[in-house]
C-alpha cells in the first residue's frame, strides 16, 4: 500500500489526449485542497519524462491515446515504475473491457470521463474523482466541501431488517462477497481457485451498469465454476457465480427449499448501487447459519454492518486482510466492529471459504454437473 503522508497535497499527473479532457480533470481535481496537479501530458512518451521530473503520487490515465495506447503505457509503467493509477474511461462496452483489462494490468481504479456539463462535473463528479484519488493515495478520503452529498440511506431503504432464517441442518451452504476498489482483481483471484462443484456464490462488486456483464464474462473465462450476471428469479446452483449487475440491488430470497436472485431497483444504500450492506442483509435473513460471508478490498464501509448481521445469523465471516488490499476501507471497517472473525490474504481467501464450508458438516444438493451451465 501506497504510505502518502497526509498532511502534504497529494501529487497527481494528468494524462489524456484531449485538451479539455486535461482541463476538465485539472479543475475537478483543484476543488479538494489536499490534491494538487503538477502537470499535464497529452501522451504516454511525455508523460513518461514528466514521471521522472515530477514525481507525482497518483496518475489519471486515458486508455485511448497516440502513439502508445493506455494499456501498453500502463503496462510498461507497473514493470519499470509503479505508481498508483486511476483510469479515465467511457461508459461503454468497449470501454469496460479495456478498463476491467487495465485492473488486471495494475490499474487502482477507474472513473468515468467527465461530461462537457461544468456544473454537473464539479458539484457531483468532482467529489467522487478526488475520493478516488485519495484512495489510490493510500490516505483517507476528507470530507468535500463542494456540496452537500445525498443522503446516505442504510440497508433499511432497500430491505428492512427481519428476524433471520433458521437454516436447515443438511442445506447447502451459500457463499456471499462485497468488494469496491480493487475488487474486481481480487474477486478474479478468489474464483480462479474454486472447484467447478463450489456452493453457490453471490457477488456484488461497486461497478457502472455497463460494466457488470463484461466483468461476469472475464470471471467465466477465468474461472472453474460458471459465472453470470445475476437475473431476476434465478435459482442459486452449486458451481454458479452470480454478479449484481451495476445498476440494481441483487437480494437473495428463500422460496421454499430453494434460494432465488432477486434484483431490487431501489435507492442507493450507503450511495452505493449496487449495495453489499443490501446483499448481506438478504443473505442473512434467508440462510441464517448456513452462509460464509467475505468483505474484500474497498473504498469506505459498504458491508460491515451487514456482514455483522450474517455474523449474528450464525454465518462464518471473514475480511480481506490490510496487506493485501488496496483499499483496506470495507475491510477494515468490518474488522473495528468485529463484523469478521478473521483477517484472511487475498491468495488464501478461496481455501478458508471452502474450510469454512466443510467446517458445518455435510450438505445435500445438486452436483454442479447436473445443473444446466447456460441457466439464465
């Protein structure tokens, strides 16, 4: 993790072809007094002297550039020099490939490129980009004093709080995980190491709506088990994966002796939309003690309060440890609250889920290879 000294302004370089792109970032970047950019470069090869002569902490990087594309750039720059990057990138799906490419690079996190609508972009977006900032700082987001943020709803918005399931002795059990900054590698990591027969899985990464279905088919590819964008009325099936899409709330409900995805289009909770506080809460209330609950890398809190009612529920938690986060924001929150049981490294984080899903003895259901692969 990145040891910025947060008394001193964070030092960041601007990199992206367009002129007003550079302008833009510039000025949403000088509203937060703790962030100054010390220069600009419309290419990776000026960029690159800039790095030496700079010295900046944090770079935003355009992923479309001349010359050298983003990605090459990004590339050569975590081998030779690693800094601490945040991509500047289209809300597409060409875009989404190349920015979930760019976390695989090394890439901190993403964000989107700002619209031409100043207002929009200094009020609303220009929080957001320095909390990002921040972050990818290794220092604690501070406070904007732009405007007054919205109203930070809990999980209560979504999905009231009722008594928890008592789960059935002999039920399978299900496997839930919350991650933002630095989750999509990680999630990537736990998967990899799953067995094609895992317990069902439930994912809700911080991600835009364009992203969420490109982000599941990486996982698939990458990944033994089957992994999907969640749907609305799915039956949860050992050997799947399933993702919230970006722009929905996915709750897990019982019906009868079987789980089911539900997608909820409600308020943000926590500001976040999807909310992991809403996934656990959900899981919670439908499983009780048959469910392992994992808070991995992220930004702010999203997740501890609800991985601490999976954890009264009766279900086993952990949280991703310090080191191995990017952002030991959502973690470390869960940790302090005693939300999580243990601390557990990204690279151990699949076999203690899996110890923890033998640790409540047998259970019955389907073998992964019965289920229809294409469901949903």
């Amino acid at each position: 993790m990145n040891s910025h000294d947060p008394a001193r302004k964070i030092k960041v370089l601007v990199i992206d072809d367009s002129a007003l792109v550079r302008k833009l970032l510039t000025m949403m970047l000088e509203q937060d007094p703790a962030i100054e950019v010390v220069g600009t470069a419309s290419d990776p090869y000026i960029a690159r002297d800039k790095i030496k002569r700079l010295a900046p902490e944090v770079l935003t990087l355009d992923v479309e550039m001349p010359g050298m594309d983003g990605l090459t750039f990004l590339e050569n720059l975590m081998r030779l020099h690693p800094l601490p990057v945040v991509m500047v990138s289209s809300l597409t799906s060409d875009g989404a490939d190349t920015t979930l490419r760019a976390l695989e690079l090394g890439a901190v996190d993403f964000f989107e490129k700002p619209h031409h609508d100043l207002s929009e972009t200094l009020t609303v977006l220009a929080p957001q980009l320095a909390a990002k900032i921040h972050a990818a700082a290794g220092s604690r987001p501070r406070a904007s004093t732009l405007a007054a943020p919205p109203p930070k709803l809990s999980a209560d918005a979504v999905l009231p709080k009722r008594p928890s399931f008592s789960g059935i002795p002999g039920d399978s059990p299900v496997i839930a995980i919350g991650a933002s900054t630095g989750g999509t590698e990680a999630i990537r990591v736990v998967l990899e190491s799953m067995p094609p027969d895992a317990p069902p899985i439930v994912i809700t990464q911080h991600i835009p709506a364009a992203f969420s279905a490109p982000f599941a088919a990486r996982l698939d590819r990458c990944s033994p088990m089957r992994v999907v964008q969640a749907e609305d009325g799915q039956h949860l099936m050992p050997g799947h994966a399933y993702v919230a899409p970006g722009d929905r709330h996915l709750i897990v409900i019982r019906d009868g002796a079987r789980l089911v995805c539900r997608l909820h289009d409600g308020p943000a909770v926590g500001r976040h939309k999807p909310s992991v506080d809403v996934m656990f809460r959900s899981v919670a209330m439908c499983t009780g003690d048959r469910a392992v609950g994992a808070l991995l890398t992220g930004m702010g809190d999203d997740g501890a309060r609800g991985l601490l009612e999976m954890r009264e529920a009766g279900a086993l938690t952990v949280a991703q440890d310090q080191a191995s986060s990017v952002v030991w924001g959502m973690p470390g929150s869960a940790w302090k609250m005693q939300a999580a049981s243990e601390l557990v490294s990204i690279d151990q984080m699949a076999a203690r889920l899996l110890a923890l899903v033998a640790s409540m003895g047998p259970h019955t259901f389907a073998k992964a290879s019965d289920a229809v692969r294409g469901q949903g």
